[in-house]
C-alpha cells in the first residue's frame, strides 16, 4: 500500500528514524514521537497549541540526569578501589559536552538531527544535547532498567575506551586549581565580556593569577572557554616560570 502527501512524507519519516535507532541500539522504539523530538534543536522550534516551542530541551535535561546516574554507578562498580575524585573525574570525561559531540558523531546520531543551517557552528553542542536527549526520550519510552542496559552494553562497552580516558587528563582547569592551591596563589575566573547573541553567544574568560592576567578562552559555554582560558595560563606559567605547573 502506498502513502502519499504530508501523511505519507510522515510514515516514511517516522520508519526511517525507528529503522535508524534499530540500526545504532538493537531496539525498536515505542513512542516514536519522543525521539522525533529528541533529535529536533530549539533552533527549529515549532509552537504548540499552547505557546510552548517544542525542541529536544526539557528530554536533554532529563538525559543528562540519567546518564550521569548510570555512568556514575557503572565507574563505581568497575573501580572498587578508587576514590572519589577519582571518580568524579572519569565521569566528567565521559559526560562532558566534547566527548558527547563526538561519541555521537561516531555512533551516526548527527544525521537524525534536525537544526537550523544558519545556527551551524563547528563549537556548538548540537550532537551532545541531542544524543542527551535520546537518552531521556527512551527512559520515558522504555524506563529506567532498559536505558541503562543500552548505554552500557551498546554505548559505554562498545565506544568508550576507559583506559585511554583514565590516563588522558584534559581537565586544565582543575589542574591550575589544584597547582595554584598547593603554591598558595591567588585565582581568579572572570567572564569579561559576551560576544554575539541567541545561538551564537559566545564567552570571554580572563584569568588572573595574583592579580595578573594571564590566560584567556572564548566559547560558546563558560565551562569551555574557562578550559581554554586554563590551558592557555598553563602554558604561559610553564614558559615564564621554568615549568613551575606540573601535572597532579
């Protein structure tokens, strides 16, 4: 039987996007329309009859809490002797918007992602909120026991190299910290100024050591450009001071 017009353009969708999850997770979705809007940015907002734009928002909120839950169990589990900051780290690895962009571009989740082409923006956490969302549109759809059986067997068994992650530490920020805490420095995060507006707002971090500027970042979250700003101090502190901040 043959579809045609907007309700046939919907069924085709609608099989295509099932027929991808299937494809990426090994199963079938219930309620189709949560992971419709999961993958649909606020920049392609539509209204609903209330007022309310309708974009993958309210379910990326939810996703990022049930993800953090199920990473942190999992790391708990697998790492009985480490400490808390330990594990405080690893999963910030993990969950943080970078790698999400990425472990979603890997999985092909950046094709069902539906956005606005003049918000494009290589910086931006599209891929990373709407992979956060998915999670959150198939706990509604599929409860809490199901999503977490999926992201550890089909997303963090399969895609997340634990091993790599523990000795990778890119988490400049919290190194300057613990350096200037152990030299007895004085450090300061400042947003000096915003650039741009709407999606393509961006933040300007200064950071002064002693009251000394020395690094700057700019992105387009304060948690990002704080990491440029700090990796960037690290490298100037290194230079001027004969390798004074060293690794933790």
């Amino acid at each position: 039987m043959a579809f045609f017009g907007p309700i046939g353009l919907l069924f085709t969708a609608d099989t295509e996007l099932s027929k991808a999850i299937r494809n990426i997770f090994g199963f079938r979705p219930g309620n189709i329309f949560l992971y419709q809007l999961a993958f649909k940015h606020k920049s392609v907002s539509s209204e609903s009859l209330n007022g309310y734009k309708m974009s993958n928002e309210r379910l990326e909120y939810l996703g990022d809490a049930v993800l953090g839950a199920v990473v942190a169990e999992y790391l708990f589990k697998k790492f009985p002797y480490k400490n808390e900051g330990f594990l405080t780290e690893m999963r910030s690895k993990i969950v943080n918007r970078i790698s999400l962009g990425k472990l979603a571009q890997k999985l092909g989740l950046d094709k069902l992602v539906s956005f606005s082409k003049d918000s494009k923006n290589p910086f931006r956490s599209v891929n990373g909120d709407a992979f956060e969302a998915f999670i959150g549109a198939m706990y509604l759809d599929k409860g809490f026991l199901f999503t977490r059986k999926i992201l550890i067997k089909r997303v963090i068994e399969m895609h997340i190299d634990l091993e790599s992650l523990e000795k990778n530490d890119t988490n400049f920020k919290s190194r300057l910290i613990e350096w200037a805490q152990k030299e007895k420095h004085a450090l300061e995060f400042n947003v000096v100024t915003e650039k741009g507006e709407g999606y393509n707002r961006q933040y300007v971090i200064e950071i002064s050591v002693d009251g000394i500027v020395h690094g700057q970042g700019t992105d387009f979250s304060i948690k990002g450009a704080e990491q440029l700003a700090s990796e960037k101090t690290m490298i100037i502190l290194m230079k001027a001071e004969n390798g004074v901040v060293s690794n933790p």
